[in-house]
C-alpha cells in the first residue's frame, strides 16, 4: 500500500509555491530557475550547520557531516514531495529512479574546473541548488549552454544560497561555467536510472575524497585533464 503520509507534511524550507510557479524553458533543452528555492531569511542558519567542504571537485552526501538545518533542506530535496513537484514541472513519472546527492566546496580556478558538459546517460534530471553564501565574481556563474563551448550560453546565474536550477538530461543538455576561485558550495540531486548507479557514485566520489586527502594525489588530481 503506498504511503500518503508525505502529501501532508510541508517542507521545512523549500518554497513549494515558487518551484511549482517556475517557468519551464525549452530553448536550448528543458530547464526551470527558481530565484529563492530556499527563502533568504533561513541563509544565516542553515550555512551555519552545512558541511565543511576543505577542497576542490565533488563530494557524495555519505561522506559529509552537517547539521540539523542543512539536514533540513536535504531531507526536503529527498522527498517524495519534491519528487512530484518535479515530476509536474517536467511531466515525467521519476517514481522507479533513485536520488543521488553531491555537493561542491570551493573552486580553484584551474583550467578544468567548470567544464562544459550534458550530464551522464544515467541521469533522467538534475536539481542544482545554490548554497554560497555570496558569489560576486562575474566568472563562475553557471551557465546552460547551447553547445560545448562555455561562452555560448543561453542563461546564467550566480551559485547563491537558494538558488534552483532543474533540467531534462539529454545528449545536449550542456552545462559548465568560466573557472574562478572561489568559495563556492552547490547540491547537485540527480535522479538516475538504477540503484546500482546510485551506488557507483558514491564509490567513486568517496574513492576521489580519500585520494584528496592525501597531498601528492591531491596535487595530481587538481591538475588532471578532463
């Protein structure tokens, strides 16, 4: 028997109204922005409890400590509720893919960071949420992109507290954005095709976060081509 008891329960801090109201764009592929997916006025509490993120590239959710706030908007972003606001906005039943959940830290502003990409065949849709407390700089706006290359770009915004990007992933679903140093911490939520998906991720980011933790490795990896 499913289990209702989701339609009931409000979100702790996502601003259904404003994600449901988002506009659904089609040019250069299907994608909706929410300007304040999380209301200003929750930033000072719930950065104080987001975890500490030391270096560059992706972490998997696992391996993160956090807070009872941050815990907040996670759980949240998890919900079956979320999930059929999605669902609505894109017109797809997501119910047989599993969530997936990275986060990035901070940027170095080395040459491969930020580059244009459509997003694994895995992926059916990505959820990006702005968690940087400020981000002043006009470079490492992300960007959607009609093509591979960066600076052909559709739309653009600063990776701010709140902040919601969705998109349909397809075989031009490019995305990516101009290399800058910065603090600069953003969730990535993916539904994806399989739990054994699910699983490889978080192998993999979790292999990644060992390797920088380890200075030499560390360096090898910053300087990696993609």
């Amino acid at each position: 028997m499913p289990d209702h008891s989701d339609r009931e329960r409000t979100f702790a801090l996502l601003d259904e109204a404003a994600i449901a109201a988002a506009e659904l764009r089609r040019d250069p592929y299907d994608f909706a922005f929410v300007e304040h997916a999380i209301a200003p006025r929750y930033k000072d509490e719930v950065l104080a409890d987001a975890p500490p993120i030391p270096d560059r590239g992706s972490y998997g959710l696992p391996d993160l400590r956090y807070g009872p706030r941050f815990g907040d908007a996670v759980r949240d972003l998890l919900s079956p509720r979320f999930r059929r606001l999605v669902e609505r906005k894109f017109d797809t039943d997501l119910s047989a893919y599993p969530p997936v959940i990275v986060m990035m830290g901070n940027t170095t502003g080395h040459y491969n960071e930020g580059y244009a990409h459509p997003d694994s065949k895995h992926k059916i849709i990505t959820v990006l949420v702005g968690f940087t407390r400020e981000w002043p700089y006009e470079r490492g706006r992300l960007r959607v992109l009609r093509s591979s290359d960066r600076e052909d770009f559709a739309f653009e915004f600063a990776p701010e507290f709140g902040r919601m990007l969705m998109f349909r992933v397809c075989d031009h679903s490019w995305h990516g954005f101009l290399p800058q140093k910065g603090q600069r911490m953003s969730l990535q939520l993916c539904y994806v095709d399989s739990d054994w998906y699910v699983r490889r991720e978080y192998w993999r980011h979790s292999v990644s976060a060992f390797a920088k933790s380890v200075p030499l490795l560390r360096k090898a990896i910053e300087w990696a081509p993609r």
